[in-house]
C-alpha cells in the first residue's frame, strides 16, 4: 500500500514543478532581469512574490483535471470516438482476423424492428454517450490524483500532463507579456509594489515583442502536440469505453508472438543451450514482459471498462423496452471480446510448441543411440515423450466437440476421449496402455527397472505426428 502511495507522489511532484511552479518562477526571473538592466538593481526580493502565489497555484492544480480533460480537448476526442464507431461498438460483434484466421465468434445475430433501431442509436447517441463521456471524467480525475507509474503509458501521460500544464501557464504568460510590452510602448505602468517604465525606444519593443511572440508560438505548438498526446494515452491508462481499430490489436499480439516464438536457441549449440538454459529464459522474459504487462493491462481495462458502461447501456435498453432475450444478446456481444480467445488459444499454444519441440529434438538425438546410452538418459527420454503426449492430448480436446465434465481428466480418460471422438486406433490405445502402465510403475515403485525399447519410443513419436495431423484435418 506505501509503494501506491509514493508512486503517486511522483507524478503530482512533476506536473506541480514542471507544469505550475517553473513558468511562474520563469516569469518572475524575468521581471528580475529586466529591473536589473534598467536601473543596475537586480531586485531579487521579487521572489517573495511567490509567496502570494502558493494559494492560485494549489487551486489552478485543483482544477488541472477538468483543464485538461476539458481544454485539452480530450473530452471532444472521446465523444466523437464513441459517436463515429456507435454502431461497431454498442451494435455489432467486434470481429477479429488473426494470422488470416478468423478467432470464432459466437452466435450474436441481433434482429430488432426498423423503429427500435431507431429509438435506440437515438439514445446511445443523445445519452449513453454524453453519460460514458461524463464516466470518463470521473475516471480521469480519481487516476490523476491516485496514479501509480508501473506502466510506460502512465509515465508518458505523467509526462504529458507537465508539458501541457507548462505550455498553458507559459502560454498565457508569454500573452500577458507581450501585451504588457505593447502598453508600455505608450506608458510607464507603476503599482505600490512593482514599477515599469516606459519603453521609448522603438526597436526595444519590436525586439521584446519578436522575442515575446516566437515563445508563444513555441508554447503554443507544445500545448497542441501535448494535447494530441493527451487525448490518445488517456484511453490506454483509463477504463473507458473507446474503439481501437483492430489493426491496433493485432499489432500488439503480432509483437508479443514475434518474441515469444523466437527461435533464440537454435542460435547455440545443443552443449551451449545447456550452459546458457538460464540466461536465454532470463532474456525471453525480459523481451516480453513489458509488452506481456501493456497487453494485460489493456485487457484488464477494457474489461472493467464494459462492466461500468453496461450499467448505462443495459438501463437505456429497458427505457425503450427492449425484449429481456434481445438484452441478452447484446449484453453478451457487447461484453465478448475475441481477444481473450486469442491469448489462450495462441500464446499458450506457442509456449507449449517450444517446449514440446526441444524435449523432442533431445529424444530424436537419444533414440539413434538408444543402445549405448545409460538407463536414466532412457528414463528421461521416455518421461519427455510422455509428457509430450499429455500435453497434445490436453490441447486437442478444444478441438473435440464433446461434453467433458468437473472430474479431473487423467491420462486414461484422455485416451479415452480421444478413442470416442476416433482420434485414436485401437493398437495405439493398446500402445499408451502400455507406457502408462509403464510410466506409473516409474512413479508408484521408485528403484523399479523397466524395459524401454528403441522401437516403442519410434512408435510413440510416429503416434505424436499422427495425433497432430489428425488434428489439423
């Protein structure tokens, strides 16, 4: 709980120093030089300024929430995101191409009366979306007072926030100024506590007035480009509703896969993978994790994200008094998402190929000199091949269509199940009998030799080719 709450002491650290207290103290350094090269005096006491300011900056910081969401045009970016893709995202099943394979998506055929539609895009557009918008504030407001830095999207919005709250202050300073040279070209201005002098010389004030204006030309492209930034990594920090092309999706995945199926130890040799089996895990992690936790955190937030927007969305739909069957539809198209189907079925599968392809790249090697390698190495072998199976078998029953119930599914029933669905012939269900039995005997009886010929082991990697292709057809 202290590591959240220091976490978020960063950010506010940032945007209050960078963002409020640095181009106040600029300005006030300037007010200083100025003084200085006019009368010789550099009036340094100008700093007790600031402690007038304490109360203005604290509030100003108070309300840099709704600035931001408000001024930096967020808001608008939301809104008219949610009203361009209404239909995609409250009417349609989001779909989803893979690798040029489409992930299956269930049954959600929705057929609603011409004057239903109607009504309903007619609220989603005049309610539901001013309400989500409305939800998004909230939601930005609670993450910028309570924001940890554990991703690199929070930092970069951190970061974000400071140069266009920096770029807002500088920017109606520099203005302020620039006026104020304008004036002063006409007057001198003198208060109980500051005083100005005119300036009489023309080319000072074209050079004050240049100077003045290329800064707020400056400032104010910074405000632009942070207030772009600021509308597209808010919908990646915060759970809010927002369509993301699907292009966008699959990137992701494609970056994550491109690492996880790098074949990064087939760059050694066998006795070096060995040395380096350690390092080389240690790397591949290293590579995915941060992509691992951008996508994770995605998910999770697009999850919640549908939860709170579906309160909103469900009370509309019984407004208008849709049918309760209707409702049910939607609400499970609406909170389907085709990735989760995605990850499981792809970077678990891919994981689960490396490591099915190393233990059998080791008993190919072992097989060819079956006959003068130690027992154990024939031992081990012969665990590999069989947890290679039970992998395969476990694997292929999201293939099978078949009712499967809350018993704990063993090797056995595995078999049986695969020789019910034919994926299995009777002499290879003869054949896993038998390095079962071997294979408990192993477990149940330790010191206990068994015979392990060269021939069943070249059965049973036959068995693995022929179970996967069967399972490709």
């Amino acid at each position: 709980m202290s590591h959240r709450s220091n976490s978020s002491v960063v950010p506010l650290l940032i945007r209050v120093g960078f963002g409020l207290i640095l181009p106040l103290l600029l300005e006030i350094l300037i007010y200083i030089v100025y003084t200085g090269l006019r009368t010789g005096d550099f009036q340094f006491s100008a700093i007790l300024l600031y402690t007038f300011l304490v109360i203005p900056i604290l509030f100003l910081y108070l309300l840099t929430p709704k600035l931001l969401f408000q001024i930096g045009g967020v808001k608008n970016h939301i809104t008219r995101n949610l009203t361009s893709n209404y239909d995609d995202i409250f009417l349609k099943p989001r779909k989803f191409r893979f690798q040029e394979k489409a992930v299956p998506l269930i049954s959600m055929e929705i057929k609603l009366k011409a004057d239903e539609q109607e009504l309903l895009e007619r609220k989603i557009k005049r309610e539901l979306i001013p309400e989500l918008s409305k939800e998004a504030q909230n939601q930005y407001s609670q993450n910028f007072i309570d924001r940890s830095h554990t991703t690199r999207n929070e930092k970069l919005l951190t970061y974000n926030e400071s140069l266009f709250l920096f770029s807002l202050v500088s920017s109606s300073l520099l203005l302020f100024n620039f006026i104020l040279v304008i004036i002063m070209s006409f007057a001198s201005i003198k208060l109980d506590f500051i005083e100005l002098d005119q300036i009489s010389n023309l080319i000072n004030v074209i050079i004050f007035a240049s100077v003045f204006g290329i800064l707020l030309g400056f400032s104010i492209y910074l405000l632009y480009v942070s207030s772009r930034n600021l509308c597209s990594l808010i919908p990646r920090v915060l759970p809010i509703i927002y369509f993301e092309p699907e292009e966008e999706r699959e990137k992701r995945i494609l970056q994550i896969l491109a690492i996880a199926e790098f074949p990064i130890s087939n760059l050694f040799v066998r006795r070096t993978q060995r040395e380096l089996f350690g390092i080389i895990d240690e790397a591949k992690k290293q590579l995915l994790f941060t992509k691992l936790v951008e996508t994770i955190s995605w998910y999770s937030r697009d999850e919640m994200a549908k939860s709170i927007a579906w309160k909103l969305y469900k009370e509309v739909l019984e407004e208008i008094q849709i049918p309760e069957e209707t409702r049910d539809k939607i609400e499970k198209q609406f909170m389907f998402d085709p990735l989760a189907h995605l990850i499981s079925s792809q970077i678990l599968t891919s994981n689960e190929e490396q490591a099915i392809k190393a233990d059998i790249d080791y008993i190919k090697e072992k097989i060819v000199k079956w006959d003068k390698i130690r027992s154990e190495e024939q031992t081990l072998s012969f665990l590999l091949i069989y947890r290679s199976l039970e992998t395969i078998f476990r694997r292929s029953l999201s293939s099978i269509k078949t009712e499967i119930g809350d018993d704990e599914i063993n090797f056995l029933k595995l078999i049986d199940i695969l020789e019910k669905n034919k994926m299995l012939t009777k002499d290879e269900v003869t054949l896993l009998h038998e390095i079962r039995f071997k294979r408990n005997l192993l477990f149940h009886e330790p010191g206990k030799s068994i015979d392990i010929g060269k021939n069943t082991m070249e059965k049973l990697l036959m068995l693995i080719n022929e179970v996967l292709d069967r399972l490709n057809k």
